[in-house]
C-alpha cells in the first residue's frame, strides 16, 4: 500500500476548473473548495458571475482566482496554465467542465454548429488535459499532498452512451470524452496519474431549462429517471471531490454515470 493522505480530503491542493462560472462546474468548483482545494476558476463569458465563484471560495478560507479563456484555443489554454502555475504553484487536479449545446435537427445542423460544440466540449478537454499532464509529470508524486501525481476528471455525459436525436454534435463530442478520456487514461497510469470521467443524467442547470421549468416538462423528464427527481449540482460536486481524493485512490479510466438511473434503459421496466 502507498502510504495516501486519504481522510484530509483535498487539502492543499490545487484545482483548475473550466467552464466554472455556472452549473455544474461551478458547483464542483464550490465541492472542491469546501473539501480544501484552491481554485482557478476559469470563464469564458459572464466575469461578474466567477467573481461570486472566487468571492464563494474565498468565503471558505481557500483562494480563487478567475480566467477568462476560451478552452478551444491554444494560446488561450497555454495563458491559462502559465498563470495557473504562477499564482497557485502548480496544479493537482483539472476538471474539464467547460461545455455547451447547439441543437438542430440533424439534416439543419451547419458545420458551424458541429465545429463549436466539438471544438468546446473535445479538443478544449484535450488541450487542457495535455498541459496538466505536462506539469504532473514535470513534478511527480508529492506524497504529502496526494498518493497520485495529479488527477483528471472529464466532465462528460450519459449520452456518451444513449444516443441523442437532435443533438448529434453533443452525442458525438461525449462519445469522444469517454474513449479520449480512457486512452489517456491507459497511457500516463504508470506515471501515477488518473483520469476519470463524471457522466451526468438530467442536472439542473441552465443548459436544459426546457426540461424542468414547466410542471409538464419535469413530469415527462422523471418519465426517464427511475430515481424520479433531478440531479442537483451538489450531488455531482460530492463525487467530483471524492473521486479526486485519494479516497478513490485506485480507479481509474472510469467512467461514473450520476443520472438517478437515466442509464438503466427505464422504458424496459414495464416494456420488452
Ligand atoms: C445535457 C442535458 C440533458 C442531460 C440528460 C446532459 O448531458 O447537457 O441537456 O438534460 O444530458 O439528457
């Protein structure tokens, strides 16, 4: 057994969570805080809403940091992490939140629509993965900080399983977290670094207002939620900072579905 530091959570480490101005990543950001993390907070629009971000963590005796960087660009992300190392030191764990929607049926979908849902919600997951896995091989293992040298969590989805009519960019983009996630994963485990992802189902959040802000709309959602409610950001921020602490020191290339049961095919309940 390595000795780990597995009942103080996450403390002193460093954390960089993009896309964490709202939603879900702003909720893990809040989690990772709350267990001991300092964290980066990383925007692309609305600074006044990850100045609340940082101001939230600061509020729990840990330091935030906003950056404003598109996760898409090279320069961008490269900026990012300079800053990241400069002020913070160095980083432990990287979330890969940042992530978006743009609909159309399928036979409507431009190119421009199918570029920008990819470029976000894959290649930024790539680029930010690369740098992080440049520093936590650059510094190695710290044992009194973590058992591992630094840890991903892919921020995916449940459709990177259930296919997803009128929303195939998205459907793509999360099929492609899980195998990259997965390759990565298999690749840098020897240098003691994991990788993950956190699937979920139906959070609420405002990506799919439409799909619980109505009575009729939240009735027919829980049509597809054995657990019957939805997710709330909190239930996914506890097992982001878990499954970043050295707690689930010995998984990795996961994939964790947090969707009250959205993967377990509910129309076979009662059909089939
Ligand atoms: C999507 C949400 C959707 C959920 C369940 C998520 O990945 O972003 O819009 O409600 O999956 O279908």
């Amino acid at each position: 057994m390595p000795s780990c530091k597995v009942h103080e959570s996450l403390k002193g480490q460093k954390a960089m969570v993009t896309g964490a101005n709202s939603g879900i990543g702003r909720g893990i950001a809040l989690a990772l805080a709350e267990a001991g993390a300092d964290v980066l907070i990383n925007f692309y629009s609305d600074p006044t809403a990850a100045a609340e971000v940082v101001e939230q963590i600061e509020g729990l005796g840990r330091r935030g940091l906003a950056f404003q960087a598109d996760v898409s660009k090279e320069d961008e992300v490269l900026a990012m992490f300079d800053a990241m190392l400069k002020e913070l030191g160095t980083i432990d764990i990287l979330v890969n939140n940042a992530g978006l929607q743009q609909d159309a049926p399928f036979h409507e979908m431009t190119l421009r629509q199918w570029h920008r849902v990819l470029d976000t919600n894959l290649t930024g997951q790539f680029l930010c993965a690369r740098e992080a896995v440049r520093e936590f091989k650059r510094r190695g293992v710290v044992p009194e900080i973590s058992c591992a040298a630094g840890k991903i969590l892919c921020i995916s989805s449940v459709h990177e399983l259930i296919p997803w009519a009128g929303h195939v960019n998205y459907a793509a983009s999360k099929g492609g977290v899980m195998l990259m996630m997965k390759s990565i994963a298999q690749e840098v485990a020897p240098a003691r670094i994991r990788v993950n992802s956190i699937s979920p189902g139906a959070i609420r959040t405002p990506i799919n207002t439409d799909a619980w802000s109505t009575p009729e709309a939240y009735e027919s959602l829980l049509t597809l939620i054995p657990y019957r409610r939805i997710g709330e950001v909190a239930d996914v921020g506890r097992v982001a900072a878990w499954l970043a602490s050295d707690d689930a020191d010995y998984i990795t290339g996961h994939s964790l579905y947090v969707d009250g049961g959205m993967t377990l095919y509910p129309g076979f309940a009662t059909g089939g």
